[in-house]
C-alpha cells in the first residue's frame, strides 16, 4: 500500500505551477480506492428527456464479471420526484434511446436471441419499443441483417430506419472473385444501407431509399419533406474521412442533390476530414451538420436547403467542438453543440438569423463536463449528464433559456463514491521550452501536503492527440484514481494538439510530432520536480493510443522514466499509414503521403530512436485492433526483448479491438500496471 496522508484540503501555491481546486473533502469518506471499485462504477450516456420534460431516460452502463463485460440498460427518472426506474434487464447493451413525440413510448435498438435465431431474434440489433411506464419491450422490426439507425417521424406515426445488404460491384475481375469465391479479396463486395418506413399505424413497411450507397447517418426533417444522409461509396472509414458527402433527398421529387462541399473539403485545413451530426430546423429547410479532422478544429455549418447558402459558425474564444451531438434548440434560431474549453466541456448555444449568425452564449455556467445532453418540446428545459470532481456523470436539470440557468443534479447512479477517499484534483500550469503556456490535470493523494514531501509520478497521456484530459474524477482502466489511492502523484498532461486551448496551440503539432508535445509533458514534469512536488527518481508513464505513442515517444527520448506502460501506441508511422482504418490521421499529422514527406515518417517514428530506450516497458495491445495494428506492439517488443535486452512483457489481448471489452481483460490491464510500476519505480518485491 502507497503511505497514508491525512484528509485535509492541499493548499499550495508555487510560483512555478499553479493550482486551482473547487471542493473539500467530506468528513465521513473513509474507503480507500482500489482497482474493484472500478468495476462498480455505473456510466451514463445518451440523455434523453421527455418531450414535456417530466422525464429523462439514460443509457447506464455496468460491468458484469459472469458475462465478463460492460452492458448498457435503459433508465429512467422523475425530474420532480428524482425517483429513478430502470426499463430493461437485457444481457446485451440497448443503445439509441428516442421518445415518442406524446411521450407514451420509448423506442431503442437492442439484439435478442432465441433458440430458433429468427428475426427479430437472430442476434441482430432490431427497434424495440417499451412503455414509458415500463413493462414487456415489443420489436418494431423483423430484419435479417439487423437495424443500424432509426428515427421517429416528428408526428409519431412513422420509424425511418437503415438495414443492410450486400452489394457486389460489377468490375473487369467481377467474373474473376466469383469463379474463385473461396479466398477473401480487399474490394469488390460492399455492405450498403437501404433506408425503409414504417406506418406504426398499420403496421406495413416501405423502401423508401435505395441506391446502394454506403449511410452512415442520416436524419428526417419535422414534414418528412427532406431528409439528410451522409454517404459513401464503401464501408471503409477511410472513404468517410475524405470522399464522404452530404445527400438531400426530396421525398416528393424523389431526387437527391449532394451538398458544394469546398467549404470542408478544399477550403478545410486538410481534406481528410469526417461528416457527422445532421439535424435540422424546425422550419424544414435549415440544416446543421459537422466536419471533424484529426489535428485540425472541427468546423460546424447550417445549410439553407432551400436558398442554397452556407454559414459557417464562428466559435467563442479558444473552444474547439466536440462530438456529433448538435442540436437546434426547439421552438429558437439556436443551434447548439458541446465544445471543449481549458479541461472543461460545456453547452453552447448560438443564434442564428436569415443566414447569419448572432449572439453565442455558453448556456451552463461553471467548471462542467457535460457529456450528452437533451431539450423539452418547448425549448424549455434542459437535461444534460455531467462528470464532475466528487462524482462520476449524473443527471441535471437546468432552464434551458435562462440567462443564468441554474441546474439541479437528478440522479446519484454510483453512491458508493460518497464514501471514497477522493483524490485532491487540481489544473497547473507550466511554462513549454518555447514559452507556450500549458496545462494538466494533477491528481494528489487526499490529504498530502507539500511538506510531506515529493512523490512518485506517473505521467498518464491522453490519446487522441484531438482531445483533452477534463477536469473531473475518474476512475479509468487506463489510469487516474487507482494510483492516488496507493500515494502516487498523477500528471495527466494537455500537451500541445489538446483541444479547448485555441486553433495555435491544436494546431502547433502539425508537423512536430514526436518533438514539441514530448517538450510539453517534460517541461511539466520538471516544473514539478522543482516545485518539491515530485521525486524524479521515481517515475512512470503510460498511456494508451496516441497516449501509447507517446509514451514510446518519451522512452525513446529520455531515459528518466523507471517503467512505462504502452497501450496500443504506434511504433513506426510508415507502418501506421500502411495499416491503420484511418490513415488520414498520418497524413495529417506528417503532412504528406510517406513518398512525400520521407524525413517526417522517420522522425515521427519512436523505432528511429529505438537504440536509446532503456525504461521497463509493459506494452498492451488487442488482437484485432485496426486502429494501431499488432504490429506496431510486436516491433517495439522485438527491439527490446531481442536487441536491446531492456525489461519488457508484451500483452495480446484475444478478440479486442482498439479498446477493451472484457472485464478480464481490463482487469489484467489494471493490475499488471500497478505491478510493473511498483516493482520498477518502487523497488517492490513480486509477490
């Protein structure tokens, strides 16, 4: 066990780092966190409130040891009572929760299997319907190939959904693969998504759209006059992050007309960017969507179907967009998103008038990380989920219209947090080798004071690089809480390529990687030191994705870290490019093809540097993971074990993808961490 500390409130102030913090530990908290409680953890997505706002359903997802992984339930509560009913008790996770516009019903995909394995109980995911009262779910569909999406017509007598079907293109070697039909061929067989309707009157279905298009979202205006796809021509997602576009579908006509896209592909920082988040007005012609890219900010439009125009939104100081969840607030001209800003991530709103664009408001105040969100009917209310530094996410409610809304928290879903000793979480601030000002997340034990002395560090490193470490408790497989509770200091660190801290400091990776965001974490990591906080003899880092990459990165760099751990990092860029789902993202990043940036690839890859590693490495990586391949794991393994005789233990992970699924798995993950660094940085003995 790490040493005991104290309960009491940090309250330090150095002059090399600065740090905020916004709670005091309550009196009665006495559990000491282990790698368990993890597994005990509930998570919330996917809020949905009810069209009068009496009501909000969730998505809670519990980790189940028997069935050895993660499944989501549909709940629901009182926004009045806070009296909170769970609807379903599957072994499989339900996802895609909609009301219907009167409220009576709650529609959702789920797959069910019965013994003879017939639709709708083949295994395939199927629309179900349940009362908002609860009781016996009933399947809306019967398809074969299963439901990948659907949405309820805006008068409720209607479900538009996707199915799937296979599609054989008709080529020069067409013959050739079906003469031969036994090996597998890279091309030439496609899944695309008919889009049907069904009258939830009478119950008959209709093929509304065919035209063997690939869908990978799509979305019905209120008079079911128009609706919006995002399409390509095959199922790769390397064709959705650059060739994919945007289908307007005339129901009348029965005409469909591909949005201009210069704005997000030829006027866009990069042309490897990915659609996503359709939603349209309620006057049936304005449509909001979004465009990702990997390195670059995301940008958001609205579309005036019927004039024909383009308005790109501006957005508010240094916020960069997040997710797809766009919404248009009902019965208003404001379209709203979340966005990332300085380790928080909060609701936005902005008005948008004949084309223009008004007023932007951010619609919750305070140091929030809202996750998904929810309107009334009305525009009114406000249901949103949000992680904050005592609790895990939870319901809210808030006035959605207010100026100053105030919200009230609806559901406590993990009350066993209430008796942990929390981590002490702070933001610091540190100044690059550059003078960029940068900042992390630092976790301390609960109790420790300054003049306890320093303590071990681990550097945990978000993936991404696009993304952000929030500023809020979590308990991760992947690092945080676990380590403060055996008295370890935690730096989770928003090098440059974070989002929320402006388009320069996102941008400023483009071409440097493996080199300025590696200066970031160490100029924070010294400043520390320095600051007394930290023993620079006794350090780890780890991280997984990009966060593996990095911690390749750093080993390859430096050789001050005792252990680190890699979780399905990148270990060669010409081997990313080659082999990943997504090459876009190295493209981006290197700033061309491998032809044609040669010296960027090299530099880039954490095998250039191999010969100068020398920490203890763990590497963790799944089977199937087609976002960082095995191979990057089995290079890195081979150099260290075979070549450079430095401490290594290589961890396949049978049947996982990029993340991991099986409670197994992520238990394995958690404890071989903890050991490694004990033993490498703390010089325990294996027990």
């Amino acid at each position: 066990m790490g040493k005991a500390y104290p309960i009491s409130k940090l309250a330090v102030l150095t002059a090399g780092l600065l740090f905020t913090t916004s709670y005091s530990m309550a009196s009665d908290r006495s559990h000491q966190i282990t790698t368990d409680d993890f597994f005990d953890i509930g998570g919330m997505s996917s809020v949905q409130l009810s069209p009068d706002g009496k009501r909000a359903l969730w998505l809670e997802s519990r980790w189940d040891k028997e069935l050895d992984k993660s499944q989501k339930d549909l709940w629901q509560v009182n926004t009045k009572t806070r009296q909170t009913t769970r609807l379903t008790f599957t072994n499989e996770s339900e996802s895609s929760p909609q009301w219907s516009p009167d409220g009576t019903y709650i529609y959702y995909l789920s797959k069910i299997t019965h013994e003879d394995k017939k639709a709708p109980f083949n295994g395939k995911k199927q629309i179900f319907r349940i009362s908002h009262n609860g009781g016996e779910a009933v399947p809306m569909t019967k398809e074969v190939e299963g439901v990948s999406a659907f949405s309820v017509s805006n008068d409720g007598n209607s479900l538009y959904f996707l199915t799937s079907k296979t599609v054989k293109d008709e080529d020069l070697w067409a013959d050739m693969r079906a003469s031969h039909d036994k090996p597998e061929y890279a091309h030439g067989e496609r899944k695309t998504n008919p889009l049907y309707k069904l009258d939830l009157q009478h119950f008959k279905q209709q093929l509304v759209l065919d035209d063997d298009k690939v869908v990978w979202q799509f979305s019905v205006n209120n008079d079911g006059s128009k609706i919006a796809r995002i399409t390509t021509s095959d199922n790769e997602l390397v064709n959705l992050e650059g060739w994919s576009d945007i289908e307007i579908y005339d129901t009348k006509s029965k005409t469909s007309k591909v949005l201009e896209d210069t704005a997000w592909r030829e006027q866009a920082p990069s042309p490897y960017g990915w659609l996503l988040g359709l939603d349209w007005h309620s006057d049936n012609q304005q449509l909001a969507f979004r465009i990702d890219f990997d390195g670059h900010p995301g940008k958001l439009f609205v579309s005036n179907t019927a004039k024909g125009s383009l308005l790109e939104i501006t957005r508010p100081d240094d916020m960069t967009l997040s997710a797809a969840n766009i919404h248009w607030r009902p019965n208003s001209d404001e379209i709203c998103y979340r966005g990332a800003d300085h380790a928080r991530v909060k609701l936005f709103c902005t008005e948008i008038d004949d084309d223009e664009q008004g007023d932007t408001r951010t619609v919750i105040k305070g140091d929030l990380v809202i996750g998904s969100y929810s309107f009334s009917h009305n525009g009114k209310k406000l249901a949103f989920s949000h992680n904050g530094l005592d609790h895990f996410y939870d319901l809210f409610i808030a006035d959605a219209d207010s100026k100053r809304a105030k919200y009230k928290r609806m559901t406590n879903i993990n009350p066993q947090v209430d008796s942990w000793i929390l981590p002490q979480i702070q933001i610091v601030k540190w100044q690059a080798p550059d003078g960029t000002s940068v900042e992390g997340i630092l976790d301390l034990p609960a109790g420790y004071k300054k003049e306890d002395g320093p303590l071990p560090l681990i550097v945990q490193i978000h993936g991404g690089p696009t993304s952000a470490t929030p500023y809020a408790l979590q308990h991760r497989s992947y690092g945080r809480s676990t380590f403060t509770a055996k008295g370890w200091a935690l730096l989770s660190p928003n090098y440059r390529g974070s989002t929320g801290y402006g388009d320069k400091f996102l941008t400023d990776l483009v071409g440097k990687e493996h080199d300025i965001e590696v200066k970031d974490i160490m100029a924070g990591v010294d400043q520390l030191i320095a600051d007394g906080i930290v023993d620079g003899d006794k350090m780890a880092v780890m991280g997984w994705s990009n966060g593996g990459y990095l911690t390749n990165a750093i080993i390859s760099t430096n050789t001050r870290f005792k252990a680190a751990s890699s979780g399905a990092g990148v270990f060669d860029q010409r081997l990313q490019w080659m082999l990943e789902d997504t090459p876009g993202h190295v493209v981006n990043f290197m700033q061309g093809l491998p032809w044609e940036k040669p010296d960027a690839y090299t530099h880039g890859s954490s095998l250039t540097h191999a010969d100068k590693i020398k920490t203890p490495t763990l590497i963790h990586i799944g089977e199937n993971d087609q976002r960082v391949p095995a191979g990057h794991a089995q290079g890195l393994y081979r150099a260290l074990k075979h070549y450079l005789n430095v401490p290594v233990e290589l961890i396949v992970y049978p049947g996982e993808g990029h993340g991991l699924s099986k409670y197994q798995h992520r238990k394995a993950k958690m404890e071989w961490d903890q050991k490694w660094f004990e033993h490498y940085v703390l010089g325990k003995a294996v027990d």
